[in-house]
C-alpha cells in the first residue's frame, strides 16, 4: 500500500480523484450545447463570490496564468457577461466586474446542472445523499 506525505493510502486519493473528475465531467456535460465552458463558468462565479476583481487575481484564484484567460475574459466582455475597466489604483490593472446579463447567464447555467444533480441524487437514499453532503463539504475545506 503506498501512500503519498501521509498515512493516507495513494489508492485512497487516487479513487476519490477519480469520483471527482467522473462526477465534474459529468456536470460539465449535463447542460445543452450552449452552456458557459468551464473557464467562462468559472470567471463567472468568482466575480459572483468575490465581486469585481483583477484579471491576475481571477486567474490566480482560477490556477492559471492571465494570458490564458485572456481570450475568455474577451469573449465574456463581448457577450455582455462581464466589464472592464482601468483600476483606479494601479492603471495597469484590468478589474472585471459582472453584468445583471452575467449573473443571469451564470444562474441558468448552474440551474441546468444543479437539476441533473437533484435528479440523479433522487435514486439515491436519504443516507447517501446526507454523506454525499458531508463529502461536499470536506471536498470544498480541501479545495479552499
């Protein structure tokens, strides 16, 4: 049984990881051909959690360089999702704030996956799904 800088088990995490990605696939695939993709989706939900922001913090809190951004954070200005502007701290910085038309794409967006979820969570037991929930919670601690 190897493990990694713990005692926990390589195949523990590696099982687990696994779920994960099945499950966010899954999500990702739940809503129709229109759907935000994942980067746009989570543009969307920082500014909604954090309010206006920088390009660099966005991408930082995201795991990624601005650069890669760069044609998303476009895109979602083009589409009215978000705006743009000079910080008035340091002009330099583009700070990115979302629009009623974001917030509104972003809700229906997850609304769409959400209902997939209720509905697959409906064939499970009340017991499953109360420890479906603890994971949830033990998983977001873990990703903070």
């Amino acid at each position: 049984m190897a493990s990694g800088g713990s005692d926990v088990p390589m195949e523990d995490a590696a099982e687990i990881r696994h779920a994960v990605m099945l499950l966010a696939r899954r999500l990702r695939t739940a809503g129709p051909p229109e759907s935000l993709s994942g980067n746009k989706l989570a543009v969307l939900g920082h500014l909604y959690r954090r309010g206006p922001s920088a390009a660099g913090e966005v991408a930082a809190a995201e795991g990624q360089r601005p650069q890669s951004l760069t044609r998303v954070f476009a895109e979602l200005e083009e589409d009215g999702l978000i705006t743009r502007s000079r910080d008035e701290a340091d002009r330099r910085q583009a700070v990115l704030a979302l629009t009623q038309a974001g917030l509104d794409a972003l809700r229906r967006d997850t609304a769409r996956r959400d209902a997939w979820l209720a509905e697959a969570l409906g064939g499970l037991s009340g017991t499953e799904r109360e420890l479906l929930r603890l994971a949830a919670r033990l998983m977001e601690r873990l990703g903070d």
